[in-house]
C-alpha cells in the first residue's frame, strides 16, 4: 500500500485547474468507470477536465454518464496531447507503468503536469508525484470512492458518480465473487445504491447488450477451442484472428471467456491467447496463490494482479502455446 496523505491530494488539487485524467489500453469496466467517477466529481468541484483513452473501448460501456465526452487518443492524437501537455495535473487511473499506455505513454512521459496515480495493481513503477495505490481494493472505483469520501466531498456522489464507481467494482470482481471482494466493498455498494442507482440495470447495461455473433463465438469456444495441460489442472483458450473474424468479433466479445474453465472442479489456472494483427494478446487467471502477476512478468511481458493477469507475444499463437505449456508447469 502506498497512499499519500489527503492533506497533500488536496493542496494539489487546490493549485490545478486544468486537470486530465488517463487510463490504460483497452480499457475494462473499472478503467472507464474509474475515469468518468473522477471525471464528474472534479466537473463538481469546478475543474477544466478531460478524459482520455489510448485507444477504443467496448459497446457495452458507452451508456455511462461522461462517455460522449471522452477523446479516443487514436482519433485526434494532436488534440490528446496539447491538452496533456498544457494540463497541470494529471490523474492517471487503473494502470501503474507507462507501458500500458502504449504510444500515449510516451506523450505522458514529456508532460510537466503533477501526476496522481489511483491504482490497484501489483508492484507500481515511480511515475507519479502522489500515490493512492493499494493492491487490496478490488478495484480502481473502490479506490476513487474512497478517495472522493477522504477528500471530505462524500455528499457530491450522485448517482451518476454512482453508476460509474458501481460499474467498476462489478466488473473487476466479476459481479462480487473474487477473493478481492471485502466486506468493504459491499458497505460502498450499499452507500451507492442510496444515490437511486438501480444495480439491475447496470449488470443489464453491461452483460446483456451483446450480438447473438457473441454468443455463438463463446459457444465456438467452448466446444472447439478448449486445451487442456495434460497432468495439470490447467485449461487454455486460443483463437486465431480468422476465428474471430468469423464471428464477427467486436472488442469486448471475449471479455470473461477465460473464466469458463474454472466452472471445471480442479482448475487452477485459465489463460486465453487472441491472436491480433501485431501480437498475441494473452490473459492469465488463478486460483488461490498462484502468482500470474509475476508469471506474467517474467515470461510475457505483461503483469496485474496476482489472480489475474495480462501480457503479450510477439511470436505467432503456435509457439506461445507452446511456450505457455512448458512454463505453466513452473507453476505447481
Ligand atoms: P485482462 O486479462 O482482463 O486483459 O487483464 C487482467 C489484468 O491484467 C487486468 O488488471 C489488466 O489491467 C492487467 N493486464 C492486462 N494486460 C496487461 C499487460 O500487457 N501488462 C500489464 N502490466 N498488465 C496487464
Ligand atoms: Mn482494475
């Protein structure tokens, strides 16, 4: 945990008017939900504000309250970055190295704003001025809900705010049932839900609202592209880029996939390997403390929690198949 005090968020946020606000590639339910909840409350407190993404995010996030008003640094990369090189302060959110950020990073890594980084993955690199980082919150919303409450603003949630940090949490615990959840977590759930948020809508909004093309990529999936580790208790997903394009696979679709295994009793460990235009994309779940993080870290270039992780090849799917099989056994 590395938390900074709110008397020093404070007089930072007193000096910054103009304020931006960043999280990472292909960002996830918590990544904009984390965002546009600081987003909405810094508009409150009076700030000039804006969010901005490395690249393009799901449907299934685009009904969320500040979603118009978020620039796709892939669609005007001259706007991004004057508006982060003149930004005194910039937030950035659910994400702990500039790597993540991809090209945007390296616009970030020019700009003389403050940073403040709001955070909840494994082992964060020293980018920022000030820290509210904590491994065990179960999300980056967790955090910024306790950031607004710390900042002594808890009456400016609304339910727009709400929905947005309710968003977060639901998806990065995959609807409450991580070990991350606390008994915390269900108290802020319950705060929010005093705004008038109504939670069905919100899992409707975002889990329901896919294309039957979806449906039958999954259904794809699990009867055709399911690998086994043989000896291991560990379960695999890979899908090539003409696969998907069968399905006519939109980004988000296989949001979820690699946890199908573990309804298998005895699975420890689910990856799922996408194969994009430029590398493969790799996800990485456990069970209990097998480390992913680190494993991630170590063989495929990536990093996260130590229950969920990510990383990339750039070597074809074949070969990271094969390279994922003989390292996972390093594992148990
Ligand atoms: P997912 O598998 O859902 O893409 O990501 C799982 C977790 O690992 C998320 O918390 C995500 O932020 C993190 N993650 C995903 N890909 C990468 C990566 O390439 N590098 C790092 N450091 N973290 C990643
Ligand atoms: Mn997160």
């Amino acid at each position: 945990m590395q938390k900074d005090s709110f008397r020093k968020f404070k007089k930072l946020l007193n000096n910054s008017q103009t304020i931006a606000i960043v999280t990472h590639y292909s960002p996830d339910g918590d990544a904009i939900g984390s965002s546009l909840a600081l987003y909405l409350f810094l508009l409150k407190l009076g700030k000039k504000v804006h969010v901005i993404v490395p690249n393009d995010y799901p449907e299934f996030l685009h009904w969320m309250p500040g979603h118009q008003k978020v620039l796709n640094f892939q669609d005007n990369e001259a706007k991004a970055a004057k508006i982060l090189l003149s930004a005194e302060l910039i937030f950035t959110l659910d994400f702990n190295s500039y790597k993540r950020l991809e090209k945007l990073g390296t616009i970030i890594e020019k700009t003389e704003a403050k940073k403040i980084l709001i955070d909840h993955h494994q082992q964060p690199d020293q980018f920022a001025d000030l820290y509210f980082h904590d491994v065990a919150a179960c999300s980056t919303c967790e955090l910024i809900f306790d950031f607004i409450v710390g900042l002594g603003e808890k009456k400016l949630i609304d339910k727009k705010i709400a929905a947005c940090i309710y968003t977060g949490i639901m998806t990065d615990t995959g609807s409450f049932r991580y070990p991350s959840v606390s008994s915390r977590t269900h108290l802020i759930i319950s705060e929010l839900m005093k705004t008038g948020i109504v939670p069905s809508d919100i899992h409707g909004a975002v889990y329901d609202n896919y294309s039957i093309d979806r449906l039958k990529l999954l259904g794809f999936a699990l009867n055709e592209k399911l690998n086994l580790v043989e000896g291991l208790p560990v379960a695999y997903f890979s899908l090539n880029e003409k696969e998907l394009a069968r399905f006519n696979y939109q980004k988000g679709d296989i949001e979820g996939l690699v946890n199908y295994p573990f309804s298998v009793k005895g699975i420890k460990v689910c990856a799922l390997f996408n194969e994009t235009e430029d590398y493969v994309k790799i996800s990485f779940r456990s069970k209990g403390t097998i480390d992913m993080n680190q494993f991630a870290r170590n063989h495929f270039n990536g990093g996260g929690h130590i229950n969920a992780a990510g990383g990339r090849s750039d070597e074809n799917l074949a070969a990271t198949e094969k390279k994922f099989r003989e390292l996972v056994k390093t594992l148990f």
